[in-house]
C-alpha cells in the first residue's frame, strides 16, 4: 500500500488524497511525504495509523521527512504509531497544543478514557466539550460495535482556535460498512451501503423499525446533521464508496434536515480506492455547536418523522372495488 | 428506586455496556413488578442518543405505556432531555 501526505489534505481536498493511496500489496505499507511542507488533517493520521497496524512493522516504511511542518507528525504520535524512531524531537516544556495524538481505542473502558481524557487537552471550554464529546461517543462505539477490528478505533483531533473548529478524524480496518450493513438490509455496492448507514434508522443489526435494544441505526444521521447544520465538512469513505458532505449555502436559522442522503449537497464516488474498513472524518464548527439542545431538536424532527414515513410504507392499504 | 446515572456511566453518558446493564439487571425487573424507577440525570452533563436508547428503548417497545408511568427522569440537563424524548418518540413510532 502507498500513501502521500501532502501540503493540503483537508477534508475539501480528501479526493487528492485518496488520489495518492494505492491499496495494492497490503501486506507493505509505504508513505511518502512532501518535501516542503505537509499539512494534513487527522482524519489523514488517523488512516496511516490504522493500515500501519496490518502490516508488520517491518514492511512500513517512511521516507525521510524533510518538511519543516514534519515536527507535527511527531506531536501527533504518528512515528511511535508506525513502530518508528522520530526523527524530531519534542521539548518537554513544549506547551501543550489543542490536539489529541494518535490514539487507539479498543474497549469501551478506553473509549470512556478517551472521552473524559480530551477535552481538557483540546483546552475547550465545557460548552464546547458536548458536541465533540457525542460525535466520538456515537463514532468510536460504531467501530467496537460493528466493525470487528482487532485493532479497534484509531483516532485524532486538532482544535484550531482562530477558527473555532475541532477537526476529527476515526478509522479502523475492520469489515467495513457494507459487509455490516448486508447483515439485514442489502447493498450491493460500498457507496449504496455508506447512504443505508446514513439512513434514520437503518442498522446493519436487524431489519426491524427502530432496531434492536441496543441499536436505533440513528448514529451516523445524527452526525451527518450536525455537520450539516454547521455547514462543516463530512467524510466517509468505506470500501470504494466515498461520500463526502459538502459546505451548503448560509441560510438563517436551522435548516430543514433531509432524511434521505442523496438529497443533501455532497460528492461521491463508488470508484474509490478500496479501503479495507471504515473512514469518518468531520470538521465541526463550535459556534454552531453552541445552540447543541436546539440542534438536538431539529435532529429529534427529522428522525422522528423518518421513522413515521418509513412506517407508513408498511400500512396495509384498503381494497377499493 | 433511583438509578443515580452520574455514579454508573460519569458525567457524560456514552457507554452503551453500563446502560445495558442498567436496563437487564434494574429496569425492566422492576417494570416486570410494576415499580416505579426514578433515573437520576443530576450532574450529567450529556448522554449519547446510543447510551439513551440501549437504557430505555425495550423497556417502551415491550411494556408501551406502562414504561412511560414508571419510568421517571430526574434532573436532566436540556440536552439529555432532548435526546430522552427523541429515543421516547421515535420508539412510539416504531
């Protein structure tokens, strides 16, 4: 496997990058950089640190990191995540940034770690801590949940102050979304089965509405929402599917939230490399995430009228004669 | 009896095992004896949609009105009372 981390590999730019990995021979893994400046987004580590840890540590290789910027792949923990020697070195007094390092999350009790674990090290202030705190809880439970990786979840965060964004980025290599979504509901294709996950109550867990007692299939909505009422960006590429939601126009207030995927402003693609697992990436703007009970409540609307619709399809119609 | 969440799940509620468990060994026994549960939401800042269905959804899908007499909610921030009456609603709707 081949992968390049470039100067711009941000969530708009996601398809460069995908342009870059080259999943053949997936028992070696190579990763090149830009020589001048790399600027990648978690999600991007994230991907790295997941492959890294199917192959033997033998077979990952990193070209030397000439780029000055290269010091933040080391901040990350991307070279202790790749079983490799740094090439940089960090100050102990180095003040702490508003990241989360590479992390591997393979129980929950981590995962509740995790959780409680990043916020004060993203130096965010309460208020702020909810959204992100929902979108690792929902995200990570997916992946020890439904992927059945070994490896578990391999997470990433950075948190740009000017900006107000946290930028996130999940991934394991386990079954991937449509081998867990054809357990109950058919898709015969990586891009058809990443829109059933996004679909209101739809779980790979069972064909029943509302789901089971332990699933609801309301996870992945619920995040698609809040990113779209942020207006942020939203990765998740599966298989060969991609589908990337896009920045939609401002509008005042809340939008009116879609239920069907296809109808929200995004890119896809089913022609993707493939990828042996599962990919979110997210960017989510905390001023948005400020009102997250009202958010909650649009979301509550749309998912509740999903389910009623949904059901509705089921009704036995009268005779007419 | 009261189920205080903050001393089971933390103050932020997301482990679906812990909600589980709470569902298994307290809630649906004590529905099965007509008792009232009182869950205790008090310094719980919020709670994933996740946890919140593992905790109560079979209760209403099994026991319909009788979990929403029984079932108490105490203390609830606005956000976990949000997605409590999510979870509520759309199980209404299944």
């Amino acid at each position: 496997m081949k992968l390049f981390l470039s100067n711009a590999d941000y969530l708009r730019n996601f398809e460069a990058f995908l342009r870059s990995f080259d999943p053949a021979k997936p028992s070696e893994l190579s990763i090149a950089t830009h020589k001048k400046w790399i600027n990648v987004h978690p999600v991007v580590l994230s991907i790295v640190a997941a492959l890294a840890h199917t192959v033997h540590p033998s077979k990952v290789t990193i070209s030397d990191v000439t780029a000055t910027s290269g010091h933040y792949l080391a901040r990350m923990g991307l070279f202790e995540s790749l079983g490799k020697k740094s090439p940089f070195k960090i100050s102990e007094h180095e003040s702490a940034g508003r990241f989360i390092p590479l992390t591997q999350i393979r129980t929950q009790k981590e995962q509740t770690n995790f959780i409680t674990d990043m916020i004060p090290l993203l130096h965010m202030n309460p208020q702020q801590a909810d959204a992100i705190k929902y979108m690792v809880g929902e995200l990570v439970r997916n992946v020890l949940e439904h992927s059945r990786s070994k490896y578990g979840a391999f997470v990433a965060a950075q948190y740009y102050a000017k900006t107000n964004i946290v930028r996130l980025g999940i991934c394991d290599t386990g079954i991937g979304i449509r081998q867990s979504i054809n357990q109950s509901w058919p898709a015969k294709t990586h891009l058809k089965a990443i829109k059933l996950a996004l679909t209101p109550g739809i779980t790979g867990t069972t064909t029943r509405e509302g789901g089971t007692e332990a699933n609801a299939g309301a996870g992945l909505f619920f995040i698609k929402s809040m990113a779209m009422v942020a207006r942020d960006y939203l990765v998740i590429y599966s298989g060969s599917g991609l589908y990337k939601l896009t920045k939609r126009k401002r509008t005042k207030g809340l939008p009116h939230l879609r239920i069907n995927p296809n109808q929200d402003k995004h890119s896809e693609t089913d022609k993707a490399p493939i990828f042996p697992g599962t990919v979110v990436g997210i960017d989510i703007s905390l001023e948005k995430t400020n009102e997250f009970t009202a958010l909650l409540a649009v979301i509550r609307e749309a998912y509740t009228r999903a389910v009623k619709e949904r059901r509705k399809q089921h009704y036995q119609q009268p005779r007419f004669i | 009896m009261t189920i205080t969440i903050r001393k089971a799940a933390g103050t932020f509620a997301e482990n679906k095992d812990v909600a589980r468990e709470i569902r298994i060994k307290k809630i649906m026994p004590a529905i099965a004896k007509d008792r009232e549960i009182i869950l205790d939401f008090t310094d719980v800042t919020g709670a994933t949609q996740s946890f919140i269905h593992a905790l109560i959804s079979d209760a209403i899908r099994q026991n319909r009105v009788k979990a929403f007499d029984l079932l108490l909610y105490k203390n609830c921030s606005p956000i976990v009372k949000e997605i409590i009456t999510t979870v509520t609603e759309y199980m209404q709707e299944s």
